[in-house]
C-alpha cells in the first residue's frame, strides 16, 4: 500500500514539473475542448501563448506572464497551450507555431455585416509583464460611449450627446454611466462594457469637462456610477468598484442574455491559420518597438497613426484596412501610438496635436511626411500611394525618436478598479 502511495505522488509531482502553469495561477489552460470558448467565441481580447515544458525561453517567460495575467485578472484572458502534448499539436499546428514561446493576441473586429473575426496577431514586442501588460491595454476592445453635452463636440462614431444615448431603446434598454477625471476610460469599465454587450446595457462615460452633463446629474464627486433603469430615476452605485461587486451590480439591472448570442450577438467566424503575408498593424508602446518595426537598416516606410482614446477603435480599423488593401509588395508597415504617449514625436517631428493623425516615417533615410487631409481611407490610401511613387516627397528630420512609456506598476498591482 505505501508504494503505491509513493507512486501516485511520483506521477503527480512528475506531472506538476512537466507543466508551466496550474489552476493557482490567473492562466487560463487551453486544450482543443475549451480553445473555441475561451478564445474564439466571445468579445474578451485573449492572448495565448504557444509553448512547450522543456523550452528554456518558456521557462523564462513564465513567471512574467503568470505576474501580467495576474496583474489584469477579469480585463484581459491571458492563456497557455502546451504544444508539446498529443492532444494540443493539431492545434499548435493550425496556427502555424514553428518555434517557442509563440505570443498571439486574438482581438475581436466585426465585418461590415456584423459577423465577428478574431484573426490572431503576433505579440513580438518585450517580454516582461511590465510591457505585455502595457501592449494589452492598449488593444483593449470597448464598447464604451463617451458622452458629450454640446453636439458639435461629437466628433466620432465612440461619441454621442446625451439626448441620444438615453434616447437609445428608452422603453427597454437599462444604462451604465460613468463620470470621471481619468484622461482614458478605466480598464474595468472597458472590459465590463464588452461583458455585457450593447444588446444588454449602454455603457456610457462623461469626463470632467462636460460640466452640464454633471449637472445634470447632480454629480460632484469622482468617480460616480449611476444605472439608468428604463422609465425610472438613476441609481447611484455605492459599492465598490472592483469587478466582483460591479459584476453582480449589473448582472441584477441589464436584461438577460440572449441564446442567440454570447456577448454581442454576431456569430462567429473560425480563426483561419495565419497567411505568412505582411505584418499586422501594430500597437507601439515603447521606443524598442518602434525601432524593431522601423529598423534603420531596413528600406521600410512605417504608416504611424497617432489616437486618442476616443478615437482609437474607429482608428485601428481604418488601419486594418489600409493594410489589408496595400498593393506597395509591403513597402508599408502599420503601427499606432496612444496620444499620450506621442509628447516625444510631436515635439521632435513638430507634429500637429489633433488626433486622429497619421505620419511616414522612413527610419533608413530619417525622412517623415505628415499627412494632411480628410481621415477616411479612401484619402489616406491615396496619399500613401503618392509616397510610395515619390510624387508626395518626405522630409528629412534629425534626432533619435522617443514614444513616451507609463510608470511601472507595483507586482503585486491588480487594475482590477475604475
């Protein structure tokens, strides 16, 4: 009996040391049975890593990703395949995994008919959670309405007056609003607003500066949170604002979910392995990254856009389309950089600060190019086209160029807050 005992520990301790990460860890372990679930069908930007137990470069990377899934619980799904068991190898084959650790990030966008497509993009930037932390926020989907008093300020398709958005569905549909002094919207909210989708509740946020909408609401202090019932006074949130508590808060006001849909009733379109084609446009957090995608070595030009939060959904997915309809045989790389993080590259290139914008920067000749003219595709594809035949011509700059990086955060820092 005792060395059966003892065997069994020895299977189990043998296991524990082939695997990377376990249930006590903020991972979520993906199989070919949950995959589709955890990844595909729903709205949650997930990110995966491809691995195997005996790679050194995974055992490194390890603890940094367990700290950053820790670190962004209930915002972001970080998750974990291991490429090396029987069962996982057709998968890891389907998505193309050549080498490990393999980063890809499974970002939701939706087609013109509303259909959902998370086509996977490789995460190829530093690897310590600092920076994985910082990439994934920044590609955080929202469905966030920001909310202005006067109309002529709404000036995008993630802005909206106030008469409008209670006039959305008034009869049946409940509303979340959220003032605030922050400069963008919260993590939480963001990750709380694809939770429960616009067939559920309206999530809307007013900043600081929309006196009258506060006014309007009686608010003086910040943060306030108010649910707006149909036909009834706005409740006032007095709980906590972690995820738990505002979870349940909404779960008891939003209208209940459809079986038509998981999060944003469109169906979904499987995940196709990835075509070996052009670079997929990429967020740039740090100057390493914009270095690495605009290599002085290289005869590239790279398209930068530079967002605002309130334009950043609207601004990837033009950028997704221009590089999607690029016939330059990849003379173009696409990227973008939160406006405030641009401070660097405004005062060096002596850009205009009105977002949304877009600049060419051709890092082998230290030349660059702001584009000026509407922010449609039809006119960006055009000038681009214009740059790539020398019939736009670049100007020179001098000087290294900086992308300005937020303060890192404590490790034991959990952003699970408004």
């Amino acid at each position: 009996m005792l060395g059966l005992k003892a065997g069994l520990l020895l299977s189990v301790a043998l296991a524990c040391v082939d695997a990377l990460y376990d249930s006590r860890d903020a991972v979520v372990e993906l199989n070919p049975s949950n995959f589709k679930s955890e990844v595909l069908d729903n709205d949650k930007l997930v990110a995966v890593e491809f691995y195997a137990p005996w790679c050194g470069h995974c055992k490194n990377l390890a603890p940094e990703w367990k700290k950053a899934a820790k670190n962004m619980k209930n915002l972001v799904t970080m998750a974990a395949i291991n490429c090396d068991e029987d069962q996982n190898r057709p998968l890891c084959g389907e998505y193309g995994i050549q080498g490990f650790p393999t980063l890809k990030l499974f970002r939701p966008r939706f087609t013109k008919e509303g259909k959902r497509v998370k086509k996977p993009s490789e995460y190829q930037g530093p690897r310590d959670a600092k920076n994985i932390v910082d990439y994934m926020l920044s590609m955080q989907p929202t469905n966030i309405r920001l909310i202005k008093g006067d109309p002529s300020r709404v000036k995008s398709k993630a802005s909206m007056t106030i008469d409008d958005f209670l006039g959305t569905d008034n009869a049946t549909l409940p509303k979340a609003l959220l003032f605030t002094d922050k400069s963008s919207s919260p993590a939480l909210y963001k990750a709380l607003s694809v939770e429960f989708p616009k067939n559920r509740m309206l999530f809307g946020e007013v900043k600081k500066v929309e006196k009258e909408v506060m006014a309007q609401f009686g608010v003086t202090d910040l943060p306030t949170l108010m649910v707006l019932p149909p036909g009834q006074d706005a409740l006032v949130y007095e709980g906590k604002l972690k995820y738990t508590p505002l979870h349940e808060y909404f779960s008891e006001h939003a209208l209940a979910p459809t079986s038509s849909s998981s999060s944003s009733a469109k169906p979904t379109q499987s995940a196709a392995p990835p075509k070996p084609a052009k670079q997929d446009v990429q967020a740039l957090t740090t100057t390493e990254q914009l270095q690495e995608m605009c290599p002085a070595s290289a005869n590239v030009i790279c398209a930068i856009a530079l967002l605002s939060e309130e334009e950043r959904e609207q601004g990837i997915q033009l950028l997704n389309e221009l590089n999607e309809k690029d016939k330059n045989d990849g003379l173009f790389r696409y990227g973008w950089i939160a406006s405030d993080n641009a401070s660097g590259l405004i005062q060096a290139l002596d850009l205009m600060q009105d977002f949304p914008s877009l600049f060419i920067l051709h890092n082998s000749k230290q030349l660059y190019r702001p584009f000026v003219g509407a922010w449609d595709e039809p006119s960006l594809s055009r000038w681009l086209s214009q740059i790539a035949t020398g019939r736009v011509a670049a100007w020179p700059y001098t000087g290294p160029l900086e992308i300005s990086t937020s303060e890192e955060p404590s490790q034991d820092h959990v952003r699970d807050e408004l």
